[in-house]
C-alpha cells in the first residue's frame, strides 16, 4: 500500500476530501518524524510504538573480500506494534491462508 492508497481509504473512510486527507496524514508524518529526531518516544495504544534505539558499533565483514569492517554506532528508528495490533493480523493472515 503506497501513500496515496492509503490517503484514498482514509478519505473514503471519513468523508474527507483528499486535500484534507493528504494534510492530515503528511501531518501526522512530519509529526512522528519530528518527534523521533528529538529522540522521543511516540505510544500509540492498541497500534504501537515509535520510537528510536542506539546501535553499538560493531566489527562486520565484507561479503565479497571476507575483510573486517567496522560498523560506527547509530541510531535507528523502528516500530513495536502493540499486542493487539499483532494478534489481530496474525489472525487474519492465517484465516486468509485456510
């Protein structure tokens, strides 16, 4: 599902036009994203969390020379869906596949 697909069901969903749509989700974007620079954490109950975790750095190989490589530390963004979010697609997936 792209951006727009998903802009055109939430339009569907809500009555909203698709300008109002596109404001509400690049919002909603831009928001999260935002908040996730400043190192926030961004609970969403029944859906998930955002939020960003440190990487140590580490000694990786590289695959066509088999050398060492190092890796520098970061940090990354990622997203933990709630219980309720990875049941409900668990069960869906596996009524979809019977």
């Amino acid at each position: 599902m792209t951006k727009a697909d998903l802009i055109d069901q939430i339009a569907e969903g809500t009555g909203l036009t698709k300008v109002e749509t596109r404001a509400v989700v690049e919002g909603f974007m831009t928001t999260v994203q935002n908040a996730m620079k400043d190192g926030k954490r961004i609970e969403l109950r029944g859906f998930g969390v955002f939020e960003v975790q440190h990487r140590a750095p580490r000694t990786g190989r590289n695959p066509q020379t088999n050398e060492p490589v190092e890796i520098e530390a970061r940090y990354k963004p990622v997203f933990r869906p709630s219980d309720k979010l990875s049941e409900a697609v668990d069960a869906a997936q596996k009524a979809e596949r019977e």
